[in-house]
C-alpha cells in the first residue's frame, strides 16, 4: 500500500481576546509544526502530512485566512508575530463551515488519507453570517464517517456543551491564562503525538484499506486521554 495522507488542520481564534495570549499561541503553534516534521521524519515510509492552520477573527482589514493551506509539512516555515495578529469578534461557525466544505472534497479525492481537526477558541461564537450550528454540525459529522478526528479545545465557554451540539467527541477545557494556554498547547501535542504513533503502529498492521478505516474509526473519539500523572490544575 502507499503513503496515507494525513491532513492537519488547525482552525485558530484570532480574536481580540487572545491579544494577551499571543505568544504562548505562537510558541504552541511551532511546538506543533515541529511535531509534525518529526513525525514525518519518523513515518515517512508510510506517512505525507499537509498541514492547514486557519485563522478566524472579524478584523475587516485582516480578514480570517489560512496561514498554510494543505501545504507539506517540509515547505513551512514557523508562525512569528506578524503572522497572528488577534484582533475583533468570534466568528466560529464561518471558520469551521468553510475550512470543511472546502476540504472535504479535497480529502475525497486522495485514495488513502485521514486528518485530524482542532478547534481552538477562547469564547463564543458570535458573528458568524454564512453557517449555522445545525450546517457545522452536519459537516463534523460528515468528517467523522471518514474515520477523522476532530477535537475542540476552549475556554471560557462550556466546552463539553458545544461539542455535543456539534457532533464532537474530543473536548479540553483550559484557562486562558498565559500558564493556562502554555500548558494546554503541551498537553495538546503530547496528545499529538501518542494519537499518531498508536494509529500509525496499528495501521502497519494492516493488510487492507477497511482495516485501516476501522482502526481510525475506533480512536478518532479517544484523543484526550487522561494522564495519571498530570494533575487537571496544570491546564490552570
């Protein structure tokens, strides 16, 4: 068999809120990236990754946009200050609806990929104009029957509400706090990195695309594991 195709999408708050949050979200940005790269350097018999980081904000001037967009993880460069700049509102559900709509299709067209989405955000959707929660939940649904993971991380929002009412399995609250974030962006990538290397070591397994399938399926809702040796007010 080929190489999977692993789409990385991240969909980022960019709102004025995470201003006092900046560096953190940077530095756990890169944090990623870097796992990515050392996953692939890794994997790479078996695994090419793509990653997109998408921005979300109501700033009219600069508008929510992808910093990378399904771009191999070998072409990219790390996040810097001139490429977050949190400003405006929440518009959640927009960000959401389009990143999926768009890529779905995309994904469909690659004989053997998975993805993993992660929703970050530190409030509540509130100016969203082209989806609604009923459109964002279809498509995360629509995503899971493709054996994707998808993860929502927030604060000062009820987090495990949101995730049923959009069809989410993998949720994390955090503080957002600059430690708060620090350690929610580490205890993300940990996560990361255990997901990847258990469905990895698995599909090596495997002799037939279906099995592959089923084994994504049965951890896509298993992300966030607890920790024995974590304590919850770390996430603080």
């Amino acid at each position: 068999m080929g190489k999977t195709t692993v789409f990385n999408l991240i969909i980022l708050d960019e709102s004025g809120s995470m201003s006092p949050l900046t560096q953190e979200t940077i530095e756990g940005c890169n944090e990623t990236l870097n796992l990515i790269r050392s996953l692939e350097e890794k994997h790479g018999d078996t695994q090419r990754n793509l990653v997109s980081i998408y921005l979300f904000q109501s700033n009219p001037e600069v508008q929510s946009r992808y910093v990378y967009h399904n771009q191999p993880i070998k072409e990219i460069s790390n996040m810097n200050p001139d490429t977050y700049r949190p400003w405006g509102c929440t518009p959640l559900l927009d960000a959401v609806g389009n990143t999926l709509s768009e890529l779905i299709p995309i994904a469909l067209t690659h004989e053997d990929s998975t993805g993993i989405v992660t929703i970050i955000t530190d409030g509540m959707e509130n100016s969203s104009l082209e989806f609604s929660w009923g459109q964002v939940a279809n498509l995360i649904s629509q995503v899971k029957k493709m054996g994707w993971t998808v993860n929502l991380i927030g604060a000062n929002i009820d987090v495990e509400e949101m995730s049923k009412k959009i069809h989410i399995d993998n949720s994390l609250a955090f503080n957002a706090s600059r430690k708060g974030t620090k350690n929610m962006w580490k205890k993300f990538n940990h996560d990361l990195a255990n997901h990847e290397e258990s469905r990895i070591k698995a599909e090596r397994q495997c002799s037939s695309p279906n099995e592959k399938f089923n084994i994504r399926q049965r951890i896509s809702g298993l992300f966030f594991q607890n920790d024995p040796d974590k304590d919850d007010d770390d996430l603080l």
